[in-house]
C-alpha cells in the first residue's frame, strides 16, 4: 500500500500530518468559531422570535386600545346626545314655565288694572254724586230761594217794588 501510495505520489506521513491538522483545525474551528456562530445565531433567533412575539401583542394591544377608544367615543357621543336632548327639554320646560308665569303676571296686571279702573270708577261715581247733589243742593236752594223770594215778593209792574 505504501507503493500506491507512491506512485500516485502521495506521501503517508504528509497525509498523516494533513489529516491531523484538518482534525485540529476542524477542532478549533468548531469551538472558537462555529459554536459561537451557532450559539449567536441561536440567541439573535430567540431575540427576533420574542421581538415578533412583542410586536404581535402590541400589534393586539394597539387594536384592543383602538377599539376601546372608538367603545369610549361612542360613549361620548351618546352621552352628549343625550345631554343635548336633556338640555332641550329643560330649555323647552323653561320656556313653557317662563311663559306661563308671563301669563300669570299678564292676568295678575290685567286683574290689578281692571280692580283699579272699578276703584277709579267707583270713586269718580261717587264724586260725580257728590257734585250732583252739591248742584242738586245748589239748584234747590236756587229754586227755592228764588220761589221764596216770587212768593214773599211777587213780580209786578209795580214801579215800586223796582224803584228800591
């Protein structure tokens, strides 16, 4: 075998010691090479793998967030519909209560306006019948003085009864 070896010109010590520097070089390759590279590249897949995961439940956070907040507008939304329809009515229910008390004050005035004419009325009546009987009193004593006076002195076309 070492003629083989020969004639194809190969020689067993050479190959011995290349086959022992591939196995060394193989040996210390793989431990301050390959498994570094292999455990680097382990620990950058679990880093991308918890970094995918993170991004997944952020990615479910921010649609759960996101739908809370279109939950929490609507919410808004119907509150301040509801506000609005609330103040409404209030604002319809001063209206009627503002109204109503207008109405009320209107009667009370027209009332206290109408009690107060009855009042002028009833006054003016009374001095219209206090001046009708002064006038009645004034026409009388009038009458009567001048019928006293036709009575105890009776017109004549005596000239001396004018002479006076």
């Amino acid at each position: 075998m070492s003629q083989l070896f020969h004639n194809l010109g190969i020689e067993p010590l050479l190959l011995i010691a290349q086959v022992v520097n591939f196995l060394l070089l193989f040996f210390i390759l793989k431990k301050f090479l390959y498994n570094p590279v292999i455990k680097m590249l382990n620990e950058r897949t679990k880093k991308i793998e918890k970094s995918l995961k993170e991004a997944k439940e952020i990615e479910e956070k921010r649609i759960e967030i996101e739908e809370q907040k279109t939950k929490e507008i609507l919410k808004a939304r119907k509150e301040a519909e509801q506000i609005l329809e609330k103040s409404k009515e209030i604002g319809e229910k001063i209206k009627i209560e503002m109204n109503i008390e207008a109405e009320q004050k209107a009667q009370e005035i027209i009332l206290k306006a109408r009690q107060e004419i009855k009042q002028e009325k009833s006054k003016a009546i009374e001095d219209a019948k206090g001046q009708i009987a002064d006038l009645i009193i004034l026409s009388t004593e009038k009458i009567l003085k001048e019928k006293f006076i036709n009575d105890k002195f009776p017109i004549s076309n005596d000239k001396s009864m004018t002479n006076d």
